[in-house]
C-alpha cells in the first residue's frame, strides 16, 4: 500500500517534497542517512552527523513508521572492511535515542531480509555499510533494487552524499515514493539564504589545505560576497599568484592562474580580498619544532607557513567588525597541531561573537567544526553545515543529484517500476553446480 497524503500549506525551503508531505503511519522507511563519522580504536570521535539526523528520525518514528537505515562509512572500495562496520555509529544512535538500535550483518541478504521483516511500527534498524559492495558507488540498478524492496517509502536525510549519484541516494529514490529530510531541508534552507539574500556586508572565509577543490566555489562567491577572507594552504596559493614568495610552505602551482583569474574577477567587482599579512612559519610541519612570526613580504626560503601571525588576526577582526552574514569554510593554519590553531581559535570565537550580536554565521567543514566544538560554541553558530563536497557544489550553483531525484512539493506519487535485478553475486551462488564430463 502506497502513503496516504496528508493535507499541507507547507512550502518546502528545498522545493521538494518533505516528510511534512508524509503520512508515515504503517510505512517501512528507508531512511538515507549520512553517519561517515570519524572513528578511533573502534569508537566515534564526533558524533554530530549523527546528532543531526535525530529530528528525522524522531519525527517518523513518532508518525508511526518503522525505519530502516541505510549509510556509508569511508571507502571501503566495493569490500567488507571490519574498521568501517557502523555498529560505533549505531552505538551512538542508541545512546542518543535511548532505545534499542540493532544493525546487520551485511547491507543485502537473506538475515537482513529476516531482520527488515520483522520490525514493527516504532523500531528501526541500520543496514551494514553500503560501500561494503560496489554496486553502491556504481548506482547498480541490481543494487539500488534490492535496497528499494527494504522500504515502502525512501527519504533522503544525508546532505553530505547529496552531490553523489549513488544507488543509495539516486538509484532508490526513482523506485519509491521519495522524500527530503528535515536536516536536507535545513541544509538547503541555510545555504539558500545566504546566495540568495543575505544581510550584507557579506564575507566568505575560505581556509583549508587546497585551492583545487573550491576554484569553482571562489569563483562563484565573488558574484555574491562584498568581503573575501583566504587562509591556510589556500591563502598561500594566492599570496604566490600576488608576486609573493611562500618558502616551503604549500601551495599549488597548478593553481596559481586560477588564483590571479581570481583576483581580477574581485577587483572588477569591487570585492575586497584579505591576504595574510604576516604569518607564523615553522621549520617543520611538525609537533614541537621551532617556529616564529614573520612577515609575509620575508618569508624565509626554508621555513613553513603554519597559520596567520598576530597582525593577520587583527586585520581579520576589523574586516569582520560591520559584517552581517558570514560563510566559514575551512581552518586557517593547520589546525590539527595546537601551536599552529590559534588563527582558527581566535576566529571560531570571532564568530561566535558575531553570532551572538545577530550576525547569520554558516560554518562547513570539520576542521573549522573541530575548533567551534573544542570551545563549546558549536551551538551559537545559525548553522553548521554536515556537508564538505555537498555544500561546496551548491555554493557552486551545481545540481546536486541526490537532491534533483526527488519529486517536486505537491507532486503525484508517481516511481518507476521495480525490476527485480538479482545481483550476479547472488546469481551464481544459486547456480547449480556443473557436472564433470
């Protein structure tokens, strides 16, 4: 039996349709849901991606529905790989949910089949890694069927695989009546209003290792913001294409032309860029090793930029004083070495400070994440975002796949037909054996 459509003035943030669209009494979820989680000698060590799907899975256990869960963890290349089971992440659910929250021992199969079968309205289940087979990364129709046939319903709650066309958040969602998440709504929703209306002035600070991977999102945030703020490997890229010397330190010099494309496409728009000032340079990448700060006009030809110096700081404090809405993606200097995050420490509580006075601030990225939560702010921030590569293409103005499968607010229940796609795995398994001549 198909959902029953409940009445709604509801206008989706996504313009897709939601679970507030949904009747979930009696129905068998498949709930996509995005638990790549950290680990550490077998437990999680930052459970907010987990956090962040609670309100979901609260609201259609509460409708009446029974759920079954279904995410990856890693890359585990199309194979079983023991430190990248979810029964951790499961472990935090049931903590967070204070009830019962069992997994499988594989992600298909004739015991998850037993197991999907038996759950009543209230319970829920969560399927082992589906990166544990290939078909899941291939959108392999044989794959996507056999997870379809675990729900009555699918809805997409994991905004951090939404820029993947895999079969757990494309393939399904073409076999079932489909549906947004509430954390996907909300992720949407943030990210919306700031391309779309912002409280300006508007800055965007961009740290983090790489220029490579955020071209296309720099490029589209010139177009949007009134101040650009560049740190980490990714203000060294820049301070090379502005005719400045880096040492040792990285950067990409494949990138340094798309950095002065850059550059010029602010200075036509009016957008201001900050550039480091002075630095904190050490001999080695290193815990312990000796640094100092020095000027970025002199950095030394052997030495390592690690984070922004003192003046860098302040430059970034009096850039942000008038500021309305802010877009932080990426750490400063590298971070994961406390001598070298005081920058991305002193900006985690820069912003809170922003937050607090009435400033929209939107934070991706673990490492800046890490420093909000290290110092108890997560929570002051208007949004943390759960998606890296996600939320980078949709800054972008890239469709994101997960997200455009899904049917329309208000849009007939209409899916394509099950085809039954036996797995070649399961195929020749049951295949007589051939007899010897």
């Amino acid at each position: 039996m198909g959902p029953r459509r409940i009445a709604t003035s509801f206008e989706s943030a996504t313009g897709k349709r939601t679970i507030r669209e949904l009747d979930a009494r009696g129905q068998r979820v498949l709930l996509r849901v995005d638990f790549n989680v950290p680990l550490s000698d077998g437990k999680v060590v930052d459970d907010s991606r987990i956090r962040a799907a609670i309100p979901t899975i609260k609201a259609l256990l509460e409708d009446g529905a029974s759920i079954v869960l279904a995410s990856h963890l890693g890359r585990p290349d199309g194979k079983v790989v023991d430190g990248l089971r979810l029964r951790p992440a499961a472990e935090r659910l049931a903590h967070h949910l204070k009830m019962m929250v069992p997994t499988t021992g594989d992600a298909l199969g004739v015991g998850t089949d037993d197991a999907v079968n038996r759950l009543r309205p209230g319970e829920l289940l969560l399927l082992e890694n589906v990166r544990f087979h290939a078909g899941e990364e291939k959108n392999d129709p044989a794959f996507a069927a056999r997870l379809a046939s675990y729900g009555d319903v699918f809805v997409n709650d994991a905004f951090g695989t939404a820029h993947r066309a895999h079969a757990s958040t494309v393939g399904v969602a073409g076999l079932l009546p489909s549906y947004v998440g509430l954390l996907m709504e909300s992720e949407v929703e943030a990210l919306s209003n700031l391309l779309d209306k912002p409280a300006r002035p508007f800055a965007a600070i961009v740290g983090g290792g790489k220029v490579s991977g955020k071209v296309a999102v720099l490029e589209a945030l010139i177009k949007k913001v009134d101040l650009l703020i560049l740190g980490g490997g990714v203000a060294n890229t820049f301070l090379v294409a502005s005719g400045r010397s880096v040492g040792k330190s990285l950067y990409e010099s494949k990138m340094v032309e798309h950095a002065r494309r850059i550059l010029k496409l602010a200075a036509e728009r009016g957008v201001k860029v900050l550039l480091p000032v002075d630095g904190v340079v050490a001999k080695e990448v290193t815990r312990g090793t000796e640094f100092k700060v020095v000027s970025t006009e002199k950095l030394p030809a052997s030495w390592h930029m690690v984070d922004l110096g003192p003046d860098s700081i302040n430059a970034v404090r009096d850039a942000l004083g008038p500021v309305k809405t802010i877009l932080w993606n990426g750490p400063l200097g590298v971070f994961e070495i406390p001598a070298f995050g005081t920058a991305t420490r002193e900006l985690a509580k820069l912003a809170a400070e922003k937050a607090e006075s009435g400033a929209t601030v939107v934070v991706g990225g673990g490492d800046s994440i890490a420093a909000l939560q290290q110092l108890n702010l997560a929570g002051k921030m208007t949004h943390l975002s759960t998606g890296g590569g996600a939320s980078l293409e949709f800054l972008e103005g890239r469709e994101l796949p997960g997200l455009a499968v899904v049917p329309t607010s208000g849009s007939p229940y209409e899916t394509l037909p099950i085809v039954w796609h036996e797995p070649e795995a399961e195929k020749k398994a049951k295949a007589p054996a051939k007899k010897s001549s």
